[in-house]
C-alpha cells in the first residue's frame, strides 16, 4: 500500500473505515464464507489489513458486522423507492419482485456459504471470545480462517431458530427465504440474527429490528399501489403485504411454478378470466 493509500485510510472516520470493511467484505463472504481472510478483506477495501483489528477485534465480529449489514433493508428499500409511479402498475410490481429477490439470494448467499464453510451454529451467543490471530497473506490462524474459535455470533445464536435454513435454502431458490420462512418468520429469523450480532459488538450501530424492518418494506411496496388506490378492491397496505406474502412463498419453491411476470399477472388479474361470482359484468 502506498503512503498516499495509508493517508486516505486514516483520514476515514471510525464509522467510515467501518462500513468501508464490511462493505468490501460482504462479497467475498458470500464467495468464501468463513475461509475468507482479514487479509483478502484488506486488499479488497485497501487499506492495512491491521486497521481491520482497530475497527474489529477478531474476524468472528467482523463476520458477524457483515451478516448485519446483509440483512439490512435500507439497499432493497430504496430500490422500491425509485421504481417509476407512471409505470403500469404490473411493472411496477415485477421490478419490486426482482429487487426483492435479489435481496434475498443475497441474504442466502451469505448466510448458505458461512454455514457450508464451517461456521459452527450450534454455540450461543455469550460464550467468551479469544482472540483471532491477525491474517497475513499465506499463513493464517485456523481460528481467523475458518472461524471455529470463540462465539459463533450472529448466525450461531440464531441457529436454534432456523437461520441455517434461510441462507442454505434460499441460496439455490431464486432468491426465496428458505422452508418455513413466510413473512413474519423470516423477519423473526433475521431479527435473531441481529440481535446476535448486536450482543458480540454493541458498537456497530443500530439496525432495524424485525416489525420496523417489516414496516418499512410493507410500505415501500405499498406505495407501488397508490396510483390505483381508486381501483383497488382493499387497502395499498394490505394489498402490499398479500404481495409479498406471494413472493416469499414462491421463492420457497425449488422450480417456481410460474415467472415473476405472470405471478404478477395472477395476482392483479385472478386465474380465471370470467367475472367474480356477484360482480358487475
């Protein structure tokens, strides 16, 4: 790293060089999961790899920092923010579908390939840490590289409540939340696992907890149907949280039964093309 490299690194306020690490991780582990080394993290955010342990105090927590912000649903969020309003409101729904799904496959992504790697997810949260050796490129402590040393942090704790499942499942089903993970579980099995985290560095900011996280999806979604608001048959919020009451169990499924294009058609237009029972022709 040059001098002028180490003088942009330092110049970065403590939340920067953090969200600047995990940021940088957070690829790498859904490629690497635990096997990942603080040194390829460095490289990748560059920066000293010993300004990792500055901001981190072992590479569990940083794991763990990485899970948090993967669960995050700032990203996906303001993707549903800028979808276009004048847009049919069919594709509307399919760009939210799609960003969605994203959302998830990375979320599965992350937490599938630390659980095939070897993150233990059987320990609790609580357990004492010892301290990783710092990676160097070509020898590491197997505690820094596999991540068996110490609590298992965020997706340890949150093992008893399924979380393995969500990342191992969703990780090869287009982007769904894995068995059992409808609307409320899986917001609750995200919730676990970063309240985890939260208990191993109570430092990393605050994230938003399950319902808020359910909330503020639910009503990003929401307004996708305001345009039509006068030609709804219920209410954009409950029309919002049936759609994505949809998506997630679509994602559940190995092959889905149908695309996102004509899930979204049977949603808004029913599967039978004759008039409701008692409805006006």
């Amino acid at each position: 790293m040059t001098p002028s490299e180490r003088r942009r690194a330092s110049a970065l306020s403590p939340e920067q060089r953090r969200e600047t690490i995990v940021r940088a991780a957070l690829p790498l582990v859904a490629e690497r999961g635990a096997a990942v080394t603080t040194a390829e993290v460095a490289r990748a955010a560059g920066i000293a790899e010993g300004t990792i342990f500055r901001v981190f105090p072992d590479k569990n927590a940083l794991l763990d920092a990485v899970v948090v912000e993967v669960l995050r649903p700032d990203h996906v969020i303001a993707q549903l923010e800028s979808i276009d309003l004048d847009q049919p409101l069919a594709v509307r729904l399919t760009e939210a579908g799609e960003a969605l799904a994203a959302h998830l496959m990375r979320l599965g992504a992350v937490l599938g390939t630390l659980h095939a790697t070897g993150r233990p997810l059987s320990r609790h949260s609580g357990e004492p840490t010892a301290p990783a050796t710092r990676g160097t490129a070509g020898t590491h402590d197997p505690a820094d590289t596999v991540g068996t040393t110490g609590t298992t942090g965020a997706v340890g704790a949150a093992a008893s409540r399924g979380v393995e499942d969500t990342g191992a499942e969703c990780a090869g089903a287009e982007g769904g939340p894995g068995p059992g993970a409808g609307p409320v579980g899986f917001f609750e099995r995200a919730d676990s696992a970063r309240a985890a985290a939260a208990r191993r560095d109570p430092t990393g900011g605050r994230s938003l907890a399950r319902d808020e996280s359910q909330a503020a999806t639910n009503a990003a979604v929401a307004e996708l149907f305001e345009p039509e608001r006068e030609h709804l048959r219920i209410a954009p919020d409950e029309a919002a949280g049936i759609f994505l009451s949809l998506l997630l169990a679509r994602g559940r499924q190995p092959r889905p039964a149908a695309d996102l294009e004509t899930t979204v058609d049977v949603f808004l237009y029913g599967a039978l093309d004759v008039p409701a029972p008692g409805s006006r022709s």
